[in-house]
C-alpha cells in the first residue's frame, strides 16, 4: 500500500513539475536549471540519515560522504543561482554607470 | 520530534519549493524564488536532524563542514563564463549523493523487494549523472577535446554495457544483500554507462545534455526517497526531473532535432554539406565603426565565441554607445546558444545588460529585415542559412536567427575555420555581410574607440 500512495506522490510532483517549469522565459534558463539542481540536493536528508544512525561503519561511511557531496550541491547550488539572479536587472534600474 | 511532525515540516518544506519554483519564472520575482526554495531545503535538513534515528552528530557535522566550504567557495569563486562547468560538476555532486544514500539504504532492516529494486534505480540514476556530469565537466572546461568522439563499435558496446547493467540488476534483486557482488558490478557499469552515454556528443548539443543530467539528478533522488519511504525526496526530486525533461525538451526543439538523435549521433558525421564557395568581404573595424555610427537599429547575436573571447562587456559598452547615438539596440539570443540554456543571457546580465533587451529567435526574426546592422559575436551554427535552405546540410530543418535577412550583418570571427558542428556557413559569403577578423573583444574596443 505504502508504495502506491509513494506512486501517487510521484505522478502529482511530476505534473506539478511541468506545470511550473513551462512557462519559463529563455533569460531564466540557467539560473532556472541550477535552482532546480540545488533542490535536487534534497538527498541530503536521506544522507543525514543514515550517517547518524547506527547501522554499521560502512553505511554512516557512505552516509557521510552523501552528506558532504549534496551539501555542496545544495550549499553551492542556492548561491550560484543567487549570484546569477542578482545581475538580471531591469533598464535603469539599479546602480548602473548611466549613458555615456 | 517525533516522525508525524518531522513529515509536517517537510510538507512545508516541499510547500516552498513549489512556490520557490514558480517565482523563478519571472525575473522580477526569481531572487525571492531561490530564497523561499532554500528556505524549504534549510527547515527540511533542520527538522531531519530532529529525527530519532540519528544518534551521532560527528560525521554529520564533519561533513556539512567540508560541504558547505566546498560548495561555498565553488559558488563565489567561479566565473560567469565557466557557469555550464560548475552546473553539471553540483549536478554530479548530487548524483553521486543519491548512489551513496540508495546503497546505505541497504543496511537498513526489513526493506521488502520493492526497496531493493529501488535502490538499485537509485544507485544506476545516481552513477550516470555522476559519472556523466565529470566527462561534461571536461568538455565544458576543455579538459578533453569537446567534440563528439565516436569508435567503431560503440553502439554494440554500449547495448552490452545495458545488457550486463539489466542482468546485474535482476541478479541482485534475486538475491539483495550489501555484500552481493553484483551491487559492486552495477555501481561500477552504471559509471561506465555515463561516460559512454556522454562521449558521443558534441560540444555543440551540450545545453541538451546539461539540462538532461540535471533532471537524471532530480530523478536520482526521487529513486532514493523510494529507497529509504521519504516524501520530501520523491517531491522534490521528481519536480526536478520533470523540470529537467521540460528544459531538454525546448532545447531539442530549438535544434529540430529528437532527443534519440541528440543522444545517439555524432553531430554532423553523416552527412556533408553542399560545399559553399564564394568570396568573404573582410570590413576593417575603422569601417564598421562609420557603419554602425549611421545604424538605425542594430541588433548583436552573441554566441559560445563571445563567452571565450570574454567579449560580453565590451558588446554592452558598445551597445549603450549606439544607444546614445539614437539606434535601437537588442541582443537576439537562440536557445541554443552557448554551452547551456540560458547561457549567453547570464553573460548579458553580468554585462549589466538589462534583461528586457534580450530578446528571443522568435520575436527578432519576424522584423530582422528591418535591423539596419546585425552583428554576429561568435555565433556560427545558431546563423547558418544552411539550415533553412540546404537540405544536405547536417544541421538542416534547425530553427536560426536569420541574420542573413538584415540590411548588413558583421561576423565577428577568429579565422575561417568552420563551426563547432564542422559545418560551412554560406553566411560568411553573403551579399550583406561583412567579415571583422580577430578576437571578438578586441575588435568590438576598436570599433568602440572609434567611436568615442
């Protein structure tokens, strides 16, 4: 039963996914994509998880690795797109040298 | 906390992803977008470590230290123009982080079959975008030579290659356990397959396999929230794989091409072009400056070129200069252009240029031939008339910006050496076209310094 109701989960997200995703403008492509990639990083709770429970070495060893790999995704990936977003601007707005 | 409340917050969490989502959208509203979307990661990682389960905090500390100073200094440190690198090496970091998560998951107690064969799904998605998004990274970065690169039984190859992945799989599921071989044979071919799958394509279809690795690293993490029965991974995983399928989508139509061509065909190794010959009218930058300086309207179509050549602040000078001078001025941008969707507008707007001048293929090319001065900065492909009217031509049928259709058109360019796809472009011989040799950036301070 658990399964269908994760089946269920999954067919409403991927509609919910094309329905936000297709109306993007082209100018938003790229920070689009690595907004999305830091969600992607999501993984990380499952990561948490099983660093910090006592199930043997080898799965809190594998646990902590996946803990530092979707960290970077997730850390590296919400700050790059913040560091592209921030340049989109409008005409004359924000601190610009003006016309010369 | 107990598990109810922990699933609450993740509803929330998953709550601001879908409004992070949404906000991206917009331009005016995507800063805010990205901060809600963090937010919900930040609330969700908060309230797991909340969970009962976790009884030691020292690996997890030691490594979301090491991540977030890795992470961290990547994000500030990286160039604008290196963007597509950085984007498919998190795309891999996230990969390899759902491989990792679906394998713990075997030590886990009583997972029934359904677990198992999710875990697998999870370590085989999780090594090919890992392994896929390392052999992009090197095109991107030049580490490796970018092209396509083919062998002879490469197609053969890789149906084994699927073949012992399957029969791997199916072997572990029969009989699942952490210490199976066959759990090493998958982790280690699914690897393999990422490379094979990435090698044979060429650095021009690079905004297809970017935005496709970025949804494989979603669906990787939607396998894993299977694996270990968390919603919050399902949800936002499969938000962006789906996400990931829309951008290929757009870019394959961009190209008129099916993403099985993408995939499977070194760009442009079957056919041959008509071989175009004629004469190129070379323009000195002196000229082009009297040109530009009597222009009406100009419109500049920017291209992977711009990116190397580091031109794109020196094209914004020089458009705001036309822009005193009375012109109108746009920046037409094929989907495809550069190395990932999006690619030449992120330069723009580092350039400061502001986003409502960017405009897209479809609203320039209806009015292009009214566009006095069409200056083309190291694009090639994305204007070649051979795709509208040369029906050998490898890259026929692919929508371009019809730069040839303006009064006059300068190509920036290096030399004469032909495209990333290899293929001639009758461009350069056009009646109306005029060719500015030399590096784009230096040529565009000339032009502007003329001006001046």
């Amino acid at each position: 039963m658990e399964a269908v109701l994760l089946g269920m989960v999954l067919m409403l997200s991927i509609f919910l996914g094309f329905e936000l995703i297709s109306k993007v403008p082209a100018t938003l492509h790229t920070p689009l994509m690595s907004g999305a990639n830091a969600i992607s990083g999501i993984t990380i709770v499952g990561a948490l998880i099983s660093a910090g429970s006592d199930l043997g070495t080898m799965s809190t060893v594998l646990g902590a690795i996946a803990v530092a790999f979707a960290t970077i995704n997730v850390v590296g990936g919400y700050l790059v797109t913040n560091r592209m977003l921030s340049m989109f601007k409008k005409k004359d707005s924000g601190p610009r040298g003006g016309k010369a | 906390m107990s598990i109810e409340l922990i699933n609450v917050v993740y509803i929330v969490a998953a709550a601001l992803f879908v409004f992070g989502l949404k906000q991206l959208g917009s331009p005016a509203t995507a800063v805010r977008g990205n901060l809600l979307s963090s937010v919900g990661m930040l609330i969700a990682v908060v309230a797991t470590l909340f969970n009962a389960e976790i009884l030691t905090f020292t690996w997890i500390i030691g490594a979301v230290v090491i991540g977030s100073i890795v992470g961290y200094v990547a994000a500030v440190k990286i160039e604008m123009t290196s963007m597509p690198e950085m984007v498919a090496l998190f795309n891999g970091s996230g990969g390899i982080a759902s491989l990792l998560v679906g394998w713990a998951a075997l030590y886990n107690v009583d997972n029934t079959l359904f677990t198992y064969v999710t875990i697998v799904v999870s370590v085989v998605i999780g090594g090919l975008t890992f392994t896929g998004s390392i052999l992009a990274w090197g095109k991107l970065s030049e580490v490796m030579p970018s092209r396509a690169i083919v062998f002879g039984a490469q197609r053969i190859f890789n149906g084994l290659l699927l073949l012992a992945l399957i029969a791997c799989s199916v072997l572990f599921c029969l009989d699942p356990s952490a210490s199976s071989p066959y759990l090493y044979a998958i982790i280690v071919l699914a690897c393999v397959f990422g490379v094979m799958a990435v090698l044979p394509i060429g650095g021009a279809d690079m905004p297809v396999v970017i935005s496709l690795l970025n949804s494989y690293s979603g669906l990787a993490a939607c396998a894993a929230g299977f694996a270990i029965h968390n919603n919050i991974l399902i949800v936002a995983g499969s938000m962006v794989g789906a996400a990931g399928i829309i951008l290929t989508n757009i870019m394959c139509k961009a190209m008129n091409r099916s993403l099985a061509n993408v995939l499977f065909s070194g760009f442009g190794a079957v056919k041959q072009a008509t071989k175009v010959e004629g004469e190129v009218k070379p323009i000195s930058a002196e000229d082009a400056a009297l040109i530009l300086e009597a222009a009406q309207s100009v419109t500049f179509v920017p291209g992977y070129g711009m990116a190397v050549a580091q031109a794109q602040h020196v094209v914004r000078e020089l458009g705001e200069m036309l822009e005193a001078n009375g012109a109108e001025v746009t920046y037409a941008i094929h989907p495809v252009a550069g190395r990932m969707p999006g690619h030449m507008n992120v330069l723009l707007a580092e350039a400061s240029v502001p986003y409502d001048q960017l405009v897209e293929m479809d609203d320039i090319n209806p009015r292009i031939d009214k566009i006095d001065v069409a200056v083309v900065i190291g694009a090639n492909d994305v204007v070649n008339p051979a795709a509208n009217d040369d029906e050998n031509s490898p890259i026929y049928g692919m929508p371009i910006i019809n730069v040839n259709q303006a009064r006059t058109v300068f190509v920036l360019k290096r030399s004469m050496a032909s495209g990333f796809s290899g293929v001639d472009n009758p461009l350069f011989f056009g009646e109306n076209t005029r060719m500015l040799f030399g590096d784009a950036k230096e040529s565009l301070s000339t032009v502007l310094n003329e001006l001046k």
